[in-house]
C-alpha cells in the first residue's frame, strides 16, 4: 500500500461512522491535523536531544583536531537555529515508515550529510583491529572502543530509525515523534563487509570538548543499552 492509498484508507475509517455535520467538521480538523504533522521527503527539520533540549548541530568548514578531521557534530542550544537544520531524504519515497525505510539527513548550511567515517587497520603491527574513528573524548577514557565519532561528510549516512517509546510502532514518521536513530557500519572489525556488521545509535551525553576556544556537548554512536541520552525528536 503506498502513501496515498494509506491516507485515504484511514481517512475513511474515520469518516465511516460520522453521522452529523458537526462529527463530520471535528473529524476532518483531526484529520488535517494528523496530516501536517507527517514528515514529508526533503522536508527541513531540527532534531531535538530530549534529554537536554538541546538541538543537533554542526557549523561550517569547523572540524574535529581528531580522528577523521571532518567536520564536528555537537548538540547546542534549546532553540533551533541555522546551524540545526537538516533535510530529510527518504530515498525517493514521500513519506518514511517505521518498516525499515532509511534516511539521509543533509545538513542545510554546509550541504554535508550526517555519517561516520572508517578509519581503517587501528592499532600497531603485533595487535590491532578495523575500526571507525573514535569520538573526541570518548577515545580517552575506557569506553574509547564502543563510542563512534559521528560527523558531517562522514562516508556512511544512511541511518534508520525506530519510536523510542512502542517497540512495534508501524504508520509514518511524524514531527515530534520521539525516535532512537542507528546507524549499520559497513565494515566489521576484521575489516570485512558482511551482514551480521554492527548497529550503533546516536547517542548525546553530558561529554564536552573545546575548539577553537569554544566548548561543544558531544555527540557520538554507541552500541550501549539504550537510554534517554539516545532520544531525539523531530520538528518542522
């Protein structure tokens, strides 16, 4: 069933039992309203980190002084500004399922898509392993290992997602939806392309790194149990 067939099966539904002009007006202002809600191809959106409020960002040509050296990702701010603003793609489809559609989120200054980058063999000629490059402060501490850096120009941007909150959740992706994104690497640590490779979620923490004199709340990928520093929500 595509989109349109969709919309107008649940728009029937819920004029099947109308039986007055008043029931008919209040159904069709639901239903107008459940309509603008849904987030549309190459819509412009802000993701917001629940757990702070804070909205995901990036700021053009500045990069990280580690890992992949592209350019940073850090959530700031409780109100959406230039810099937070992303174009959604779903791939030529007009709306995005909970049924496995991926999505593209390309930044609106830079033009440069959400993604992580892989680095390649890491570590030294007797030991070592494939891997992704490691967020900026993450890679300092014990966990360096499990906390990916996520940045914009990154080489895999293709991300999924699921409702944070309804495990089965199905229907279209909606604006303020409170979702989990992942993302699946390409490479596992043997340095192959296979199936069974790693899914990491988007994760922001109370984690912060300084640039250029500036302080930035760090945003990265993880393949912890989830929690509510991995919700974001989506507006228009």
């Amino acid at each position: 069933m595509n989109h349109i067939d969709y919309i107008s099966f649940e728009f029937y539904k819920k004029m099947e039992n109308v039986d007055s002009i008043n029931k008919l007006i209040k159904e069709f202002e639901v239903f107008a309203i459940y309509l603008s809600e849904l987030i549309v191809n190459e819509s412009v959106v802000a993701l917001k980190h629940v757990a702070t409020g804070k909205y995901l960002s990036s700021i053009e040509n500045l990069c990280y002084k580690t890992g992949s050296k592209t350019q940073l990702v850090f959530v700031e701010s409780p109100e959406p500004g230039p810099n937070s603003l992303w174009k959604i793609n779903f791939n030529d489809k007009e709306l995005a399922t909970y049924a496995g559609t991926s999505i593209g989120l390309q930044h609106i200054k830079s033009n440069k898509f959400l993604g992580i980058c892989y680095e390649g063999y890491q570590g030294n000629f007797i030991y070592g392993l494939y891997g992704y490059y490691k967020s900026p402060l993450t890679k300092q501490t014990w966990v360096w290992e499990k906390h990916t850096e996520v940045s914009c120009g990154g080489d895999e941007n293709k991300w999924n997602f699921k409702h944070s909150k309804l495990e089965s959740h199905q229907g279209f992706l909606k604006s303020n939806d409170i979702i989990n994104l992942s993302i699946k690497k390409k490479y596992d640590s043997n340095g192959d392309s296979t199936s069974d490779r790693q899914v990491e979620f988007l994760r922001s923490h109370d984690i912060q790194f300084t640039i250029r004199g500036d302080t930035f709340q760090e945003v990265c990928c993880h393949n912890e149990i989830l929690g509510v520093n991995d919700e974001v929500s989506k507006l228009l």
